[in-house]
C-alpha cells in the first residue's frame, strides 16, 4: 500500500488552485470571410500588440488548423479576458469568437512538497 497517497483533503485543497492566466482559444465565425479578415487585419494586429505591450497578452500564436488565433493572457478573470478580446477589431466585427479557460500551476505538484 502506498503511504505517501494524498488525502481526500488534501486533493481538495492542492487542487483548489489560484487563476494565474486565462488561455484563450480563438476560432473564425461564419462572418469572418478571408475577403472580410484582410480588410480588419491590420488594425487587429496593432491593437493586439498594444494588449501585448500593456503587458495583457503574454502569448500569441496561430492555429496551425487554421480557424484562428491562441492567446496566453496575463490576466485572471476570464470576464476581463473576454472584454478585452471582444475590444479588439475582429471582436467588434464579430468575426472572432474565443473559449476562455481560465489556467494556473499544476497542482499535482503540490504533492512533491507534502512531508511523508
């Protein structure tokens, strides 16, 4: 038997885990036409480095499938993540929806810690 398991409490408190960022999963909508995107582009690309330089995205890539963009926010309130994003030109256009998912550390590592 294995004596360095964790007790149920002490899964609930290690996984009772601060919000530290929000990672936010962009996809197109149906509106956003490449003919419609190549218009907004350039000012989505200036507002979001200056989100970027505001020190609120940390992060930025392209989804490799193509259906939009991956932000890593230094932010910890997915409503905060969201105005912001909603802010941004093709958020305004509707062109851009996200899936927020608020993040932070890997609890299980709060195991490594435990005495015993």
């Amino acid at each position: 038997m294995n004596t360095n398991a964790p007790t149920p409490a002490e899964v609930k408190v290690l996984a009772n885990v601060p919000v530290t960022r929000v990672l936010a999963l962009g996809r197109w909508t149906d509106t956003a036409l490449p003919e419609k995107r190549a218009a907004v582009m350039p000012f989505e690309a200036r507002e979001t480095m200056a989100l970027m330089l505001a020190g609120k995205i940390d992060q930025w890539f392209a989804r490799s499938d193509g259906e939009g963009a991956v932000f890593l926010m230094n932010v910890t309130d997915a409503d905060e993540a969201h105005a912001l994003l909603e802010a941004l030109p093709l958020g305004q256009a509707g062109m851009m929806t996200f899936e927020l998912i608020p993040i932070g550390p890997l609890w299980p590592l709060g195991l490594l810690a435990r005495d015993g």
